[in-house]
C-alpha cells in the first residue's frame, strides 16, 4: 500500500513538472512576438517624398471658349520636383481673340510659353503632397494680327461715317513679360491634383505694327498703350507620375 502512495505521488510529482515545463515555454513563445511588436512600434516612420512629373490642362481656357464667343484658347501645364520645396514649372498655348470695337473690327491669333519656377511654402503631412505655391515666370507670346475693318475719324458730320473694309494682316508680332504667380495644388484622388492660381504680369518689350498698335497677346491678356501691367488667373486639372522618391 505504500508502495502504491509512493508510486503515485512519483507520477503526480512528475506531471507536476511537465506541466510547469510546458507553461514555461508557451511563456517563452508568447514574449517574443510582443518584444516584434513593441520594437516595431517605437521604430521611427521615415518620410519619403515623391518626385516626378506633373502635366495637365488649363480649365479655364476651354470654359472661356464655350462662355465667349470672340476668345478661343487651350494650355497645357506642368511641372518637376527638383527639391524638397522647388518645382520647374511652365505653360504652354495658344489663343484667338476678336475685337469688335466702334471704331475698328480686327482679330489676334497666336501661342506662348511661360517657363520659370515655383516655391512651395506649404508644410505637408507625412504621406502628402499639396502645394501652396509662389512662383515666377518669364513669357514669350507671338501673334499676328488681322484689321478687317475700321474707320477714320473726322470732324466733319455732313457725310456717314468713313468705313474702310480694306483688310490689313501683321504678322511676326512678339511680346516678352515677367510674371509673379500665386497658387495652390491640391491632391483630389491618388496622383490627381486640382490647381488654381492668379498672376501679375509686366510687359518688357514688344513688337507692334508701325501703322496700328498691339490689342491682345496670347499669355499675357490685353495690351494697351499706356499700361505695361496685365493680370489673370488659372484653373488646372493635372495627373502626377512619380519617378523616384527620396
């Protein structure tokens, strides 16, 4: 009898250990994970930016174009990273605008590029890519334009009014302006962006005909003789392509 007490207290003894074993090592199996997952919780997230390629269209060219009947136009824009904060940037287009005045009827046709740089001096989050931007651009238009009619003026009112229908045509007209711009880029969806800007511009120099003056170059907006300043706005829908990130 007290060798079955013995032999049983042996085999609990013995069970006894092999349980305090197994809960040992299920311990052991269940601390690694969490020293994974608490490591890599206080792991740092390093921030990536995207650089690339930016391209996309005026809207205001084409809702311009539906709205008025005497303005027909279309530009494209775009832009590069090249730093954390700076971007190429340029525009490219063309415009057609009539002119239907008291005194004369005429029409300019021509395109442009703008080229410069934008500075962006918004903070983004980690993961975003929003600009608020200052940028500056120099711009080249060239355009002719046609006088298809006009009239002379004179003192005297006895006769009707002297209407000449003699078409005249000037070609190889230019304008060249700097351009101060102030905009925003914000992303939509995944790489879509929706932009909206305003500029001011001053012309530099430019080529008019020698008989008749400039009324309208494709970029830069109005010209008039006695004032070299200009101003517009911009609205872009552009898709960015990354390249590489850094």
């Amino acid at each position: 009898m007290k060798t079955q007490h013995k032999f049983l207290f042996v085999i609990s003894f013995v069970l006894f250990g092999l349980s305090a074993m197994n809960a040992q090592q299920q311990g052991i199996e269940v601390k690694e994970p969490l020293e994974k997952i608490e490591s890599d919780t206080l792991t740092p997230r390093v921030k990536t930016d995207k650089y690339g390629l930016r391209v996309g269209i005026d809207l205001s060219k084409p809702l311009r174009t539906l709205l008025d009947d005497t303005y027909q136009g279309f530009e494209i824009v775009g832009d590069f990273r090249i730093r954390e904060r700076y971007y190429l940037a340029a525009e490219l287009g063309t415009e057609t605008k009539e002119h239907n005045e008291a005194n004369f009827n005429a029409k300019t046709q021509g395109s442009y590029i703008k080229a410069g740089f934008n500075y962006n001096i918004y903070n983004n989050w980690v993961g975003m890519s929003n600009l608020i931007y200052v940028g500056v651009r120099g711009g080249f238009s060239t355009f002719s334009q046609d006088l298809n009619s006009y009239t002379i003026y004179t003192t005297n009112t006895f006769f009707e009014p002297d209407l000449r229908t003699d078409s005249r045509t000037y070609n190889n007209l230019n304008l060249i302006w700097v351009e101060l711009q102030l905009g925003m880029q914000v992303e939509l969806f995944n790489n879509l962006y929706l932009g909206v800007n305003v500029q001011l511009k001053r012309a530099l120099t430019q080529k008019a005909p020698d008989d008749f003056a400039n009324l309208f170059a494709p970029g830069f907006n109005k010209v008039t003789t006695d004032n070299v300043y200009g101003a517009g706005y911009g609205y872009s829908l552009s898709y960015f392509i990354p390249i590489f990130k850094k």
